[in-house]
C-alpha cells in the first residue's frame, strides 16, 4: 500500500490528466486483488456505474479496508482511497477531509456528487464503517 | 436536407467551450439542447408576460392563457390529434404514463388481465405496469427481440392473446436505437381488442408522429427531448377514453362544480392537469415543436440516416467495436463495447477530451442484462450533430483504448 503523502507527491509532479490517469491506472494495478467470495451484493457499494466492493476490517481499534472495482480507473481511484482511510482509528477517519485531498491532487471530480460514479458512496461506506465500530 | 453548420448557430451551448474544449454531445438521447427560439421565448415571458393561466380577469393572463392552449394545439398538430382536448400536458413521458396506468389500467383492468410490453422498454414503461399488475392481479407478459435489437413479429404476435388488454410498446429504444413498427402493433393489439400505449420519448425527435395513422390510444413524450424545455411532457390520449378517465391527481384548476362534500371534474384535458400547471415550459415546448417542424420532421429524419450510416462507417475503424443494438436502419442511438474496456473507464477518458457520452443501464436495465451487460456506453445523436462529432468521438475512443491497453 503506497502512503498518501508519496502519492500526493507524484501526483504534484504530473501535469495533464493523462499522466495523471495513466498514474492512477498503476496505483491500481498495484490494489492488491480482493478475493472472489467477497465479489458479492453484501459487500459491494451502490451508486457506482461500475462494481465496487469494500470490505472492512478492525484491528487493535483501528479500522483498515480492501477494496476493489470491475473498472481499471475506478480501481486507481479506490487505492487512492485505501492510502486515505488505511489503518486509521474511526475518530481519525472521521476528522480526514477527503474532498480537500481529491482536490489537492486535482481529482476533485472524482469525488463530485454530480458525477454517479459513486465513489463519494464509497467515502461514505467508509464512514458508516467507522461510526459502528465506534459503538 | 438542411445546412447543420447553420442550424448550430441556433444552440447557444454548442457554440462554448467546456473546460476549454469544444462541446462534442453525444448525450441527446437523455436530453437535447436548446434552440435560441425557446430559450428567448421563455425568457420574454418570464420578464414581459407572466402571470397565472385561466384564473385572472386581467390582460396579461388572457394574453398567457392564450399563449398556454396555443401551446396545446401547436402539440395538437405536432401529432396530428383530431382535437386539442386530446392533448394533456404533464410533467414528463413518465408522468404521462403513470396517468395511464392509474387513471385507466386500475380502473379497466381485473385478475387475469394481460398487459404486453416488449423487451426494449425504458424503466418508464415497465414498471408502472408491474405496479398495476401487483395491485390488479394482472400478469406483464413481455415479448422477445433479437440479439441484434430487431422487432421479431412472430415474438409479438405469440404473445398477443386475447387476456392481452393493454399493449405498451415504445416507438423507437433508447438503448438500442431499434425502431418499433408501432403501426402494425396497433392494428394487431386492435383486433383483439386491446388499447395500445406508444411511448414515443425517443421515436418523437426522430421522426413524423401521426396518432391518427398509427390509431394507438395513448401516446406519451417529454419535452426536454424534443429541444423544449425540462418540467413539461404530453400526454395524447384518444377523446372518448380521456372523457370516460377518471382524474390522477386533484385540486385547482380541474373542477366543474365543488360543495364543501362533492366536486364535480371538468372536461379532459383539464380533469388531468390539476394544480398550477408548468405555464411558460408548454409555451416553450410549443416553441420546441415548431423549431422542429420549421426545419421539417422528414429533415430531420434525413440528416439523421446520414449520421447512422456515417457512424457505422466510421466504428469500424475501431478495433473491437462492438455495437449493441446492430441494425442498419436504427435510429440515432448507439449503445457500444469497445473490447474489454468498462464503460466507466471509457467516460473517463471522453469526458476529458470533451465528449459527452452517457455510460450504464439507462434505465432499462432489465434489456441492459438481456443484452448481456451490466452497463454500456450509449453516443446519441440530435438534428445539430455533426460528422465532425462522430470523428472526434472515433478519436477519443482511440484515444481510451491507447490508454486502456
Ligand atoms: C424511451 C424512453 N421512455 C421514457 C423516458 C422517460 O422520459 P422522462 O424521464 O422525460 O419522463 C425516456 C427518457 O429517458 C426514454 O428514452
């Protein structure tokens, strides 16, 4: 799992989209591939275009995810997500401004709610994940 | 045929840049542009005109008024409907249908009654009827096209029994561009007495409507595809059926004669617009349809045949273009698979080089899975569409799979 900080620092260095997107398209190839038993509607996230699953999981209080996508940007953009939320405390993950960081690296749209792609569905999984381990 | 370049001059949209780019749009199928007539007329009205429909004693709302049912017979004649009471305005071709299905199909239709849809149909168009069904006990028979998106007769013709009491079929698919031939439909669904709904969203931009020639019962569109704006759809419905329909919805505007316990309903089409109904969008739909025919339907149809057989020309230039939705005489509507490239990626890709594109089920998901996907991408076509359009979309695409290796 890259660090987010390495990644907004490449991301800084690139100019146009398309280093930009081919930089994603690598961070993605790199996801670590979700398994298949978890490849079903209990695990996926709605509101995509394409298929996304996240699956949660808690550790020593602290909350890490995997995640994974049918679509090869999709999957760029969740692994940016994992390097966000990635072994973080549910007060932690509540405190990350996620949209400010999408913007810092120029991916804002991504995370638009205009946009159904739906990865803002995927934020807000990770959230409601992080309010009931909470309880 | 007509100079297309000229016609753009028209659409102020398609004149702008969008994040710097030129606006290639595709996406005419989910929603046309508009032309400056509606735009201006909407806008005179909004400043100059205003005021409520048949309520004030004052000049500017008979002058409205007026405006409002011209409006109606501008549609009337669009049609080609024996009367302007045949004409009701609604919200869109969903509210329109849903109309249909409340104040005709529970009112008419009983256990074991059939309602036949086919495969093709827009969310719009199919789940009213599931809705009537469960409430009724009916059943929704739903009758087989072909892998290519052809209308197969003898598909139709097996499921037509005479339990069929309602046949709901769309003129033209918005997914597959299939063109459904609504006229024989009719007359078949006629002879065993059953009433026929054409959902004519799609078929309404591309080509001439005549509700006489096709003798369906209802018909539905919305606006804001045929170059009008949002909030306004027609419902056309034949005069002795509306008059024997009771109304949707209740409330101003619809009455004949209310007492503190009993209301009497006006006439159709009023019985069926109850409220404040959207005044200055039917004045701007009514601006729409005649935009349209001052450039002529068979116009429009001609540029139209030019654009599919030049996109069809054009996609197999594309390695492993796969069209979904194949047949040569369609109309313009292109849902597509470019090798193993998920849609989602391939917007992506479009949206950034400035060409809008619509990617998913497009609400007709059950014919999305028949086709055997989950989501595809559809590039649709308006009478301002151009062969530089459909270049620059082979180019982006080009572009997607460079990317998507
Ligand atoms: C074939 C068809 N039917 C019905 C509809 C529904 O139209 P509206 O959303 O304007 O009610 C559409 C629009 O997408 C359509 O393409």
């Amino acid at each position: 799992m890259e660090d987010i900080n390495v990644i907004s620092e490449n991301f800084s260095l690139l100019e146009d989209w398309e280093d930009k997107y081919q930089y994603l398209i690598e961070l993605g190839e790199k996801l670590p591939p979700l398994a298949d038993k978890y490849k079903t509607d209990e695990w996926k996230v709605s509101g995509c275009q394409s298929q996304v699953w996240l699956v949660p999981d808690y550790h020593d209080g602290k909350l890490s995810f995997e995640g994974d996508s049918d679509a090869i940007m999709v999957k760029g953009i969740i692994a940016v997500i994992m390097a966000i939320y990635q072994n973080k405390s549910a007060q932690e993950i509540k405190k990350i401004a996620v949209e400010k960081i999408f913007a810092k690296l120029g991916l804002q749209e991504h995370l638009s709610l205009s946009r159904r792609n739906g990865m803002m569905s995927m934020v807000d999984k990770i959230r409601y994940y992080a309010d009931s381990f909470e309880k | 045929m007509y100079d297309v370049y000229k016609i753009r001059q028209a659409f102020p949209i398609l004149q702008k840049l969008i994040d710097g780019k030129p606006n290639i749009y595709l996406d005419s199928a989910a929603s046309a542009q508009k032309p400056k007539a509606v735009i201006n007329i909407m806008n005179r009205i909004l400043k100059n005109e205003y005021a409520n429909v048949h309520r004030g004693t004052y000049a500017l709302s008979d002058k409205i008024t007026d405006k409002y049912e011209k409006a109606r017979i501008i549609v009337q004649k669009f049609l080609n409907a024996r009367s302007a009471q045949e004409i009701v305005f609604t919200r869109n071709a969903t509210e329109a249908i849903n109309l249909v299905a409340y104040s005709w199909a529970m009112e008419n239709l009983h256990q074991g009654d059939e309602i036949l849809i086919s495969e093709a149909e827009h969310h719009a168009n199919l789940i009213p009827w599931q809705i009537v069904c469960q409430k009724k006990g009916c059943v929704l028979r739903v009758f087989k096209i072909g892998d290519d998106g052809a209308y197969l007769p003898h598909e139709f013709t097996k499921s037509l029994s005479d339990k069929v009491k309602l046949v709901a079929v769309t003129a033209m698919s918005n997914v597959l561009g299939t063109i459904f031939p609504i006229k024989t439909i009719t007359a078949e669904a006629h002879k065993i007495g059953a009433k026929v709904l054409i959902d004519a969203c799609q078929a309404a931009v591309h080509q001439k409507i005549d509700v006489q020639d096709i003798d369906c019962d209802f018909l539905a569109f919305s606006g804001h595809k045929t170059y009008g704006p949002t909030g306004i759809g027609v419902l056309y419905g034949k005069s002795e059926l509306l008059k024997s329909m009771p109304p949707y919805q209740t409330g101003g505007d619809m009455v004949d004669k209310v007492t503190y316990q009993h209301t009497t309903f006006a006439e159709p089409p009023s019985r069926f617009e109850a409220g404040t109904p959207a005044i200055v969008e039917a004045i701007g739909l009514g601006e729409a349809l005649r935009y349209m025919q001052k450039i002529g339907l068979e116009n429009i149809t001609l540029h139209e045949q030019e654009l599919v057989k030049y996109m069809y020309e054009k996609c197999r230039e594309i390695k492993d273009f796969k069209h979904i939705g194949s047949l040569p005489n369609k109309g313009g509507v292109f849902s597509f698979q470019v090798g193993n490239i998920h849609p989602q990626d391939l917007a992506y890709v479009l949206g950034k080089e400035g060409v809008a594109i619509r990617i998913g089920h497009h609400c007709a998901e059950p014919l999305v899975e028949r086709m055997g996907y989950n989501s595809v991408a559809r590039a649709s076509f308006g009478l301002y569409t151009t062969k530089e359009d459909i270049d620059a979309f082979v180019k982006a695409v080009a572009k997607a799979q460079k990317f998507f290796k």
